[in-house]
C-alpha cells in the first residue's frame, strides 16, 4: 500500500519568522541550551503551527509559550 507524503516547502521569510519566534519561545521559557530536548519540542510546536498557514513571528511564540504552560515538561 503506497503512502503519500506531503511535504510542506517554506519561504526565507518563512524560515526567518520561524527562527524569529524559536528564540524568543527559548527566551520566554528560560530555556538557554539551544540542544536540550526541550529545544527540540519547541523547534517542532513551531513547524507544526508554521505547516497550517501561521507565519507571524509573535504569534508563533505565543502559541508555543501557551501550550508548555499548558502542559509543563519537567525539565
């Protein structure tokens, strides 16, 4: 059974906002180690929210920051 994979491609602005908002959800959450696995949950919430159309900067950290309050992660 064949599988389809869909991929989604972003812009430089894209990536640029993305990294934008992955520094500031790293700042807002005290998280200093930018390869504690923490980090990579963030880089990933970011990707997620990007693939269904968001790409404000602001909004993305604020999402990212909402759900970790959300659903804490001992760390």
């Amino acid at each position: 059974m064949a599988s389809t994979i869909l991929e989604t491609v972003f812009s430089p602005d894209d990536t640029a906002a993305m990294g934008a908002a992955f520094d500031e959800a790293l700042k807002g959450l005290s998280v200093t180690d930018r390869e504690a696995p923490v980090a990579t949950l963030v880089a990933k919430k970011i990707v997620r929210q990007a693939k269904t159309g968001e790409r404000n900067p602001k909004r993305l950290t604020q999402s990212v920051i909402r759900s970790f309050r959300a659903n804490p992660i001992p760390m």
